[in-house]
C-alpha cells in the first residue's frame, strides 16, 4: 500500500508541473469577504457532480479499515481530483507528498477546489506519546492538551489538516482493543480530557494545527463481549448519562468534525441515525461542523441488514444528517440519482457542502493552498529535542504504580546489580501500538535502554525470559535464575505487545500469557525481589501477579521516550503520581466492573458473608469490586485526609456549598496527589450510580505539607438526564465522597432544598 501512494504522489508532482494555475477572479476567491459570501458564491458556481465530490474522501495510503473495492489506482484517482469528485484525501504523508496532490486539485481541477488531507493522529505523529488512556491517568488536561497540540504541530508539518482524534468512548471492557484511544469509564473525566484533546489539536486552526474530529458517535465502547464492530445496545438513559457526556463536552470545546460510528443504536446503525445526528447533535448540541462517516460504514449498512443496497444505504445516510462519506462510495455513485430523482432534498446536499467548505477556507486554504507543505518546516519540527522532552514528561505523569511493598521502589542509585528480564523489555517491534501515525520503533527508548542509560554505574544483566511468542524455555529459565542470584533485584517485564493494541485487536483473554507466568513463578521461588513493569494497552488481570510481585508499575505504552521515564520513576527522580482511570478486573468473567454502577435492589459489600448475604448480587468465587479500583494508584510518598467538612447540609437549587478537607503528606519524598470529589444522589426518579466523580484537583505538596483543599458544589454536579436528554434537578438527600481513589473515601451528606 505504500507503493500505491508513493506512486500516487509522484504521478501528482509530474503531472502538476504541466499545469499552470489559471487565477480564476470570483467573489470565492476573495478573501476580503466573509466565509459565508465566499461559501454562497462558490456553492453558486459548482455542479451537482462537483457538490457530491466535496462528500467523498478516498484512502490513499496504507489501509486502516478493509479495502472498499472502489477499485480505483492512484492515476483513476488522482484523474476524479481534477474532476472534483474528490473532498478529500485519508491517510496520504508528507509535507512534499500531499503538496503535490494538493497541486493537482487546486490547478487543474475547474474551481480548484483545496482537498483536506487526514490521519488518524491519535497520541503523536513522529513523537510519539502515551496511549490515550494511559495520558488520561495522569488526571492532567493541561498535559492532554500540551501532547495534542505538539502533535499537531509534527503532523501538520506533514501536510495533514485533520486528525480522526480524539476518540471519547467510554469504555468499561478491556477485551476492547480500543480502550487504549479514550480516556476510560467516567463521563466526567472523559469529557474534560475531550476538552482539553480538542483545544490542543485545534488551537487557533493555524496551520501548526489540524480540525479535531469527535470518535465514534456514539456508544462505540459499548460494544457486546469487547469484540471489535460488534453489537452495541444500550438504554437511552444510559446512553445520555454516561456515554454522551464526553461527545458533548468536545462539541462545547469547539471540534470541528464528528465521526459516526459502526455500531447501532437503538436497532439503527449510527451512520444513518437521525436521532443522533440530526436530534441530539445538531438540534440539542448545535454542533456547526461536519460529519464524515467511519471507514464504509454507510455501505456497511448493507450487512447490518438496515440497508438493502448502495444507493439506499446513501439515502439513509445523507437524510439522517451524515456527511462526508469516508471509503464507500455510495455517495459519489448515488447521491446524483437521488437529488434528481428528489428523494434526497438539494439542501441536505448543500448544507453539508457548506459545512465543509467553511473548513477549507477557515484553514486558509483557498488563500494559501501550500502552507502546509513546506519540506525544510517538516524536518525542523519533528523529533526535536523538545518533542522527546513532552513524550518523556507524558510518559513518567503516566505510569500507575499499583504496589510497592517495603517501599522497594525507588531503587537505590547505587545499586550493584539489576537483572531485566523479559522479552518486552528490548522488543522494539512491540513497544508501539497500532495507531503510532508515522511512529518509529527504532526512536522508541526501550525499558532495557532506559534502565541501562539511568543507573550507568550498576551492572545490569538481560535474559529474555519468554520468547516473542510468550513461550518459556529450559535454556532461557537457566540463564535467567543464574542472573538472577547475582542480583541485588530483578525487574520483569511482562504485558501485551503494542501489535495487539488498537483497532480490530479485541482479546478474550487478558491475562498474562502462561509463558510470562511461568516466569514470574520461578522468578519468585529464587527469593529475589520481582519488580513487575506492565507493558500494555489496556488493563490486565493481575491476580496471579500481585502474589509474586515485590512492586507493579503499570507503564502502559508510554511512546518514543518509554524507557527514560520509567527508568526516572525506578530511580525515584520522578514520583508517580497517576491513577487508574479504568477499573481492574479481578477475572475476565468480572468484565464489564466499573466504579459508577448502579445499587440493585440486593446490594452487596465485599467481605461480608454473614446469613444475610447470601441471596444478594455477588459472586461465590471473587469479590463484587474490582482488584484496583478506579481512580487507584500509589505514589513513593503516603498520604493522609482528614477533617471533611460541608459549608451546610442544605443547599439551595440555585445555591452552592463548599466542601472543605485537608490532605497531609505524610511520607519523605515531594509528590503530587489527585483528590477525588465522587457524589451520590440516594433517591431519584431514575436510579443513580453509587458514586459518581464530580470534580478533582491534582495538587503538589512538599514532604510533610499539608493542605486545605476546597470544592465548590453546584447544581450542575447534581443534575442528570432522563431518558430523553432533559436534564432534572431534584430535591433530596446527596452524599459526597473525597478521597484518594473511588474506593477509599470520606463522607459527608447534605439536602438539596
Ligand atoms: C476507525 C476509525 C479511523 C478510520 C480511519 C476506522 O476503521 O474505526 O477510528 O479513524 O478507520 O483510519
């Protein structure tokens, strides 16, 4: 596929030097007048062929979904640009590659038209950050933003004006490859890190940014079993609670582009849902922007049994209020038919016509089409020194230490000798997921490198421990237990390899694989202390590894500067400070376990097992809550909360209160802790989560600082919606929760008036 759009950009850079361009003098190019003048006046002067061009958007690169047998090479291709029957142009590179694509669209086609160039820039494009979920453990939007805007700045400098990011499922099933792209299982936090993705990948929409696009509307994490494009069937009252929350809060945020997803709702696939695209987010949401369908799912409404061919899966599509269609081409082949045989009303059309040209000139691009190509730019702003310095910094804010027994971590800096054992540890072609954009494993410092480069004067021995197979051998065991006596700790690295992380990567089993327990086994039977690092992208069930484990830090898939910020957090420079933001399960049989669940009507507590709790919502075999809780997460220093207090037990509807506690370091080290604000409503006219968080604050404290922290409480943190996506405030009894994960808390109760 490479060769496809190496040839497709050459074919554009031969063909484009023949071509003067012709400055044609209309109103649309003047860019004294407004947008929208420029908009009506281009609109005025484009064919129907023309007006359905802008809706279709062609891969032109490597393929992140199946082939859509549209058949067409790079010369068919690039033949529709000039005839205008392409908007734009998905995952084709580089600032020389799409400027001479971009060339052919603006010269030789009759309006010369600008195409908008897209990826899938999801947590970097050369330097590459954490996973998302991993970043949304840091509880730090600042630092979302800071990754998202860097990374628009490298994937700019590469000619691209959109990223398909962020992706704010909300996501309760790590079975999900995807869990890896979001931010976890709260509405809250999901919505604030959308926030904070969004303004980062927008900025100013200079051309050091790209249109940010809201993934996948909606209820894609919902997804039966965890199995990728499968089944999503949730009651709206859910949906509005928790699964909307997050889309919301970017289209308040600004993003430009919403993308459909391939799951149904309701019995309708998203991509032809007009409750979703017309109802909620145009009517209720005023969302201003486009829409572009995800890979073929307008065709794909064929097999869901919705469509019965092309043609009526184009007209299902366009009338529920989607737009651009991305892949499947039932637009460019059918949406002509439909307008003249008036079965699809010429506004539709031209109301998503304008939505997206609106883009392109905001971008400037119709003024400028080649400011987004500049070679030298490119080379100057990627894999810079800073670029690895923000990676570094995401990465270490990242890692979730789930145990440190004796506070055997930080490692001494003088120690003798550490043995790193583990395939994952040096496996470059693992270190790096699916969506790593134009990532490069050979960039990527690995656990070994890191380890090694940090405590340079200790001797550091490797054994690969299993294979790349995750199988355990005799030789490697011998190899591994003789190292292991010579070492004052051993670090073991098990996990997932970033190969099976992302899209179409769904697991049923998410355990360590046997060979990797087989090794923690001996490695724990030689007596030594078993540091265990997780290298994966989604949570693990860590059940069998806690047991043989000294330490657990979760490094998740931490991008380029992986090695170096764990190896800051193993030598104590860096003290963590993240936290889970989606529940561990205890077994897979558990999934999906998540912390704002509802009460039932037989309600257990973990650890009872008197007579009463027996015809109760339990398991028999495992506790109710999950091994790490959300919000958990351990630090190097300890923490203690004490005093919480409200301002008053009533509040009034238009009224507010405040919450009051203090939180003391008690350890030896400087650190950060995230205070967690959860609420309850105990009775409503719908039933509500047991918990549900409502407000943070991540704070730095000196070794034996202590601190008053404060919330305020407002109405909007006691509201919810009904089924229909009205929001109700009721009268009655609330109970707060702070504390250091959703688990361990104080309480307080008040009155709403
Ligand atoms: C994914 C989207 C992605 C698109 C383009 C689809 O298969 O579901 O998230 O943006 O491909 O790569």
């Amino acid at each position: 596929m490479r060769g496809k759009y190496l040839l497709l950009s050459a074919i554009a850079f031969v063909s484009g030097l023949r071509f003067s361009s012709a400055q044609i003098k209309y109103p649309y190019r003047n860019a004294n007048l407004s947008i929208e003048k420029r908009i009506t006046d281009l609109l005025s002067r484009m064919t129907l062929d023309e007006k359905v061009g802008q809706l279709n958007q062609l891969n032109s690169g490597p393929l992140t979904g199946p082939e859509a047998g549209n058949g067409k090479g790079p010369k068919e291709m690039l033949q529709q640009i000039r005839d205008g029957k392409v908007g734009s142009l998905l995952n084709v590179v580089g600032a020389v590659e799409t400027g001479n694509i971009q060339k052919i669209a603006v010269t030789e086609s009759r309006l010369g038209i600008p195409l908008l160039f897209a990826l899938d820039v999801i947590h970097g494009y050369k330097t590459i950050f954490p996973i998302p979920i991993a970043e949304s453990c840091s509880w730090d939007p600042d630092l979302a933003e800071k990754c998202a805007s860097a990374a628009a700045k490298e994937a700019s400098a590469s000619g691209l004006h959109w990223t398909f990011a962020p992706m704010m499922d909300l996501t309760r099933d790590p079975r999900w490859g995807r869990v890896m792209e979001g931010a976890g299982e709260d509405p809250y936090l999901g919505g604030v890190f959308a926030a904070a993705r969004v303004r980062g990948f927008q900025g100013n929409l200079d051309n050091n940014h790209l249109l940010a696009c809201v993934k996948h509307f909606a209820g894609y994490g919902a997804a039966e079993s965890g199995r990728e494009y499968n089944t999503v069937d949730i009651s709206r009252y859910n949906l509005w609670n928790m699964y909307l929350p997050p889309y919301k809060a970017a289209v308040d945020a600004g993003a430009a582009t919403v993308m459909n997803s391939f799951n149904i709702v309701d019995g309708i696939p998203a991509s032809a849902n007009k409750y979703l695209n017309t109802e909620v987010l145009r009517k209720k949401w005023k969302f201003r922007g486009f829409m572009v369908s995800d890979w073929s799912s307008f065709s794909e409404m064929i097999n869901h049994g919705f469509a019965e061919n092309k043609i009526d899966a184009a007209e299902k599509a366009i009338l529920s209020g989607s737009q651009m269609d991305m892949e499947s081409g039932v637009f460019i082949q059918h949406l002509k038919t439909l307008i003249s045989s008036k079965k699809v009303p010429q506004k539709l059309l031209d109301n998503a016509v304008r939505d997206i040209l609106y883009y392109k000139f905001k971008l400037g691009l119709f003024d400028n089409p080649y400011k987004y190509h500049n070679e030298n730019h490119e080379k100057s702003v990627q894999l810079s020194s800073e670029m690895h310095e923000l990676s570094k910094q995401a990465s270490c804010k990242s890692m979730v230490l789930l145990k440190n027994e004796n506070g055997t971590l930080p490692l001494d800096k003088n120690i003798k000798n550490i043995l790193v054992v583990g395939n994952l540890a040096t496996n470059r072609s693992a270190s790096l997921d699916f969506w790593s954009a134009k990532g490069d494993t050979n960039q990527v410092t690995t656990y070994l490198a890191g380890i090694k480069s940090k405590f340079a004067k200790s001797e550091i021995s490797f054994s690969e421990g299993y294979n790349e197979k995750n199988r355990f051998s005799t030789e490697t065991e011998n190899d591994m237990l003789t190292k292991a006596q010579k070492a004052d700790v051993v670090i073991a690295v098990i996990g997932i390899s970033g190969k099976l992380a992302g899209e179409a990567r769904s697991l049923a089993d998410i355990a360590p694989a046997s060979g990797q327990m087989e090794m923690l086994r001996k490695l724990h039977s030689s007596g030594k202390k078993v540091i265990v690092l997780v290298h994966a992208a989604r949570p693990m069930i860590l059940t069998d590894v806690l047991p043989m484990s000294s330490s657990i830090l979760y490094c998740w898939i931490g991008g380029t500067e992986m090695g170096a910020a764990l190896a800051e957090i193993l030598a104590g420079d860096y003290n963590p400070s993240a936290k889970l933001t989606m529940s561990f399960p205890h077994a897979v049989g558990q999934i999906p376990v998540y912390y704002n669940s509802f009460n039932t009507g037989r309600p257990h507590v973990d650890g009872r097992d008197g007579p009463d709790d027996f015809w109760v919502s339990r398991y028999r075999d495992i506790p109710n809550a999950a091994l790490f809780p959300f919000g958990f997460g351990l630090s190097y220093t300890s923490w203690e909360y004490s005093n919480l207090e409200l301002s008053s037990h009533n509040m009034d509807k238009n009224g507010s209160i405040t919450c009051t506690l203090y939180v003391k370091n008690k350890g030896p080290l400087d650190g950060e802790e995230i205070v967690q604000l959860y609420i309850r409503d105990v009775s409503a006219s719908y039933v509500r989560p047991i918990k549900e968080l409502k407000s943070f604050k991540k704070l730095y404290f000196k070794a034996g600082e202590s601190k008053k922290v404060e919330f305020t409480i407002t109405p909007s943190m006691l509201s919810f919606y009904d089924p229909e996506g009205n929001t109700l405030l009721e009268s009655g009894s609330f109970t707060v929760f702070v504390g250091k994960n959703s688990k361990e808390v104080q309480e307080a109760s008040f009155v709403l008036k």
